[in-house]
C-alpha cells in the first residue's frame, strides 16, 4: 500500500534529511529532533508518533543513546521510537515545500525554474525559501544566501518582505 495523507495505514508522518557530515553529524541532528518536540508525548496514534530511524547500525546505537541521555536529562520515560528506515514514502505533491506552494509569486519563480516537480521537491534552494516563509530563519541569515536562491529582484524583495514581517 502506498500511504496518502487521508489513508496512511499503519505509516506515521515524518520527514527524511539528507545531509553532509562534514557539515553537521548525525549527533547534532539528534540533539536538534529532541529539542524540537515533545518526546515525553505518548500519541493517539501511529500517525503522529514520535520516531527516529536509522540507516546502519552505528546509527542505531548513537539514536538509542540518545534516547537514554534524554530520559535521564528529562527524568521521565520518552516514547519516542527508534527504528529502521525500511521504506520513505514522499509525500503529495500538494504538501511539498507546502507554504512556498502558497505565495504565488515565488512559486512562479520556482515553477519557471523546474518546469519537472520532481526537481522542485528535491531543490535545496525551494526548501529554504520554504523555511523562510514559515518563519525559520532571520533577515540576517536570509541576506547572507538571497542572491544563492535563484530569485529574481522581485522574488528577493518579497522573500525579505516575508521576513521582516515575522521581526526576527
């Protein structure tokens, strides 16, 4: 079966990084996942669980170490789940990069720029401008890779308007 969002079976909801080690370790991005929710949280269900999975087995042990560190940190039981990842399931193309989807002039710049959506959902550069308009970032860290987007002046412009209409 291939989950969707209103049929997800026994799947749960989660996102999957690619990423540089020599730029951040599979540590910190531990340390960053359990300062970012709530792993004290027992879901309702397997949709909405929290979960970590792994590739390899030095993985595994550096997630279930983790996990331990953060229930003494904590001093409660967490309910997060450490598991393989057997199978990624993207997700609709209605919820990639989703509130760059909604600010119709910067999704025309990224629409021009990957006439496939394929390499719209894999774009680096959608995924900031993605997490710039949900409110991740500041104006400083936006003015140091604006012009590394691929926007125009127009679609810089209005990214930063986006921005500073957030305060940061």
């Amino acid at each position: 079966m291939y989950p969707t969002y209103h049929d997800l079976g026994d799947h749960g909801e989660t996102i999957q990084i690619d990423f540089d080690s020599q730029i951040i370790s599979y540590e910190e991005l531990l340390d960053i996942f359990w300062r970012s929710h709530i792993p004290e949280y027992n879901a309702p269900s397997r949709q909405y669980a929290s979960m970590v999975f792994y590739h390899d087995e030095k993985q595994r042990e550096k997630a279930l170490k983790s996990k331990e560190r953060e229930e003494v940190r904590k001093k409660t039981k967490i309910f997060t789940e450490i598991g393989e990842l057997e199978k990624f399931y993207l997700a609709e193309n209605y919820h990639q990069k989703h509130y760059l989807q909604l600010v119709r002039e910067l999704m025309n710049e990224f629409s021009s720029m990957y006439t496939n959506f394929t390499d719209f959902i894999n774009s680096t550069s959608a995924a900031h401008v993605n997490g710039y308009i949900k409110g991740y970032g500041s104006k400083e860290m936006l003015n140091k890779e604006i012009y590394t987007l691929g926007l125009s002046e127009k679609g810089q412009k209005r990214l930063v308007q986006i921005v500073e209409g957030y305060g940061r």
